[in-house]
C-alpha cells in the first residue's frame, strides 16, 4: 500500500488510477526530469533517479490500473480457480503468489494475521478466492513461462 500511496503522489493521482490522465503526468515528468537537460554531474544523477523512480512507477500503476485489470480479467479468473496455490512468501502487508500454471501475482495490504489464515487454511484456493484473491488490490508480477 505505500508503494501504491507514493507511486500515486509521484504522479498526482488521486482516487483510482485513469491511464490516460496517468500517460499525461508520465510524459510531462519524464521531460522535466531526463538526465540529458542537465549540465552538472550531481543534478545528472539525480535526474537519472528520478527517471528510473518515474519509469518504474509509470509501470507499477499502470498494472494495477482498472483498466488494466478489466482488459486481463478473463485470464485472472482462470489462473485463480483453475489453478492450485503452487507457491507463496508475505513480507509487509505484500503476499505474493505463484500458480501452478507459472503466474505470479501480488496482493497489497494482505494483514499477517489474514495471511496465518490462509496457510493454515484446509484449501489455499478457496481460502484465498473467499478472502483474499477478489478482494485486495493485486497485479500480476510475472507471467507464465512457455516450455517450447
């Protein structure tokens, strides 16, 4: 959630995330702070920072937009009812979790509490669709690997 909460402040948003509104803030940061506009060292690489701070965040929300989500929707709910819980860390109100079919994706704001529940659970899957899969603001971390 506070990555989400800075990520926001760094671009001005606030509410829900719109992509065109957040493309707009993207160009018009990534033209105030390119390393090129600066002379001197110092200001270079912070500049350089800042860019790579802005590019990633740019991307951050951009997967978690609901626009985004409602364009993979489709895929999300097959990989969570299809699928079985394959793996899982939790560190910091951020639950990550890989699927049998090789996707991974991040919850935020998962408590340590609901996180005991859900590995202590008679059923990951239906522990985590019930509480956690459809309720918290999540985005897919990695996609799942073609074998050829």
């Amino acid at each position: 959630m506070k990555r989400i909460k800075q990520y926001k402040k760094l671009f001005s948003i606030e509410g829900d995330i719109n992509l065109k509104d957040l493309k707009t803030s993207y160009r018009k940061l990534v033209k105030e702070w390119h390393p090129d506009k600066f002379q001197d060292e110092t200001k270079k690489l912070e500049a350089e920072e800042k860019s790579t701070e802005i590019i990633d965040g740019y991307h951050f929300l951009v997967s978690i937009a609901p626009e985004t989500k409602a364009a993979n929707l489709e895929a999300y709910k097959k990989t969570i009812t299809e699928f079985q819980v394959a793996d899982w860390h939790h560190k910091s109100m951020l639950l990550e979790v890989t699927f049998t079919d090789g996707n991974k994706y991040e919850y935020f704001g998962v408590s340590k509490i609901l996180f005991g529940k859900f590995l202590n659970a008679k059923s990951m899957n239906n522990f985590g669709k019930r509480n956690i899969f459809n309720k918290f603001t999540y985005r897919k971390s990695m996609k799942a690997s073609v074998e050829v």
